[in-house]
C-alpha cells in the first residue's frame, strides 16, 4: 500500500504536496533563524539553501520514506510552512506527523493546528491507521506542551537519538495518538479552531 499524493484543505490552511513552486515563500516564512531552533537541520539563508532543504525533502518523497506538505495559508495563498508524513508504515496501520514548521508571524495561529486536525483526519479516516505519532528534540518543552495539550500521550524518551545541526546529541521524546483516541483529539482540536 502507498501514500498517494493529496491535497488537504481547510478554512484557514491549505496542505498541498511540496513542490520548488513553494521555496521563494518559503524562504520568506522562514527566514527568521528561531524557527529552525528544533528543525534537524541548519537555518536555511536564503532563497538558495532553502531550495536545496526542499530538494531533500523531495528526494525522501521519491523514496517513499515521506510525504512534505507546504502549508500555505488560504487568505494569502503563500506558503508559510511546511510538514510531512514520515515513518510511513501503511501496512502496519502507523505514520509519523513530523518535520513541521510555520514562519513566526504564524505561530498561535489557527494554521498549524488546522494542519494538524486535517493530517490527523486524513491518516485515521482516509487511510485507515491505528497510530499516528509525533516526536520532538526533549529540550524543545513548547513543543511537547503543544503535542499534551491536543491529547497525544507521552510514550518516552529515544536516548542519543538523533545529532543536532551544532553536532550535539539529541534526546527525543515520542508521543502517539490512536485509533479509538481521535474522536476525543479531533473535538480538541476542532475547539481551539
């Protein structure tokens, strides 16, 4: 089984399937070096690296190993973010949301929890999945906040799991939402919309 392209739509979001048409907004979005803080790879500057950010992505999409969205907000039709499917297992019922970011003029906006509500939505009703996962650098408390606050639970800590960009190593800590939990996680999301 295999994740076909889509595009998810919202009131406030629209996730389209990353494509180059996406780096000069992107680039814009995210020029701002905090945004990247917990991103697994260095601060893009410029135009420039953060089309060779997207060509990765792109790459990993060919592969199947994820699936990248530009988040492009409706009321401007600018992409101010990315995200992704990762760790895609449709046969095993599971898939990752992960590798997000939003500019920070978007940050507790309506954007990024719509994204979550339609990526969660599509993995559970269109795909089928029992599990949806979330993980996150440990130090990055505002994230796992985020994560608790629209009901994923806490599983653990992966212990030197990843190397940061400065070359340090990274704790991270998972997080998962099921099946029979969604109804509860898509009234909570759908209530801070």
């Amino acid at each position: 089984m295999s994740l076909d392209p889509v595009v998810l739509e919202g009131a406030h979001v629209r996730l389209e399937p990353l494509a180059p048409r996406h780096v000069a907004d992107l680039a814009v979005a995210g020029a701002d070096p905090e945004v990247w803080r917990w991103m697994p790879v260095a601060p893009p500057s410029g135009e420039a690296e953060m089309a060779a950010i997207v060509e990765g992505l792109l790459a990993r999409a060919g592969a199947g190993v994820q699936a990248p969205f530009a988040q492009v907000e409706v009321a401007s039709g600018r992409a101010v973010g990315a995200t992704s499917y990762l760790d895609i297992a449709l046969e095993e019922g599971r898939i990752e949301i992960g590798w997000t970011w939003i500019g920070r003029p978007w940050w507790r906006t309506a954007i990024n929890t719509e994204a979550k509500l339609l990526l969660l939505g599509h993995a559970f009703d269109a795909l089928g999945l029992n599990r949806v996962a979330l993980k996150t650098d440990i130090r990055n408390e505002r994230s796992q906040a985020a994560i608790e606050r629209i009901g994923g639970v806490r599983e653990g800590v992966l212990r030197t799991h990843m190397i940061r960009p400065d070359g340090s190593l990274r704790d991270t800590v998972y997080f998962s939402i099921l099946a029979p939990e969604w109804p509860r996680v898509r009234e909570r999301l759908s209530a801070r919309l």
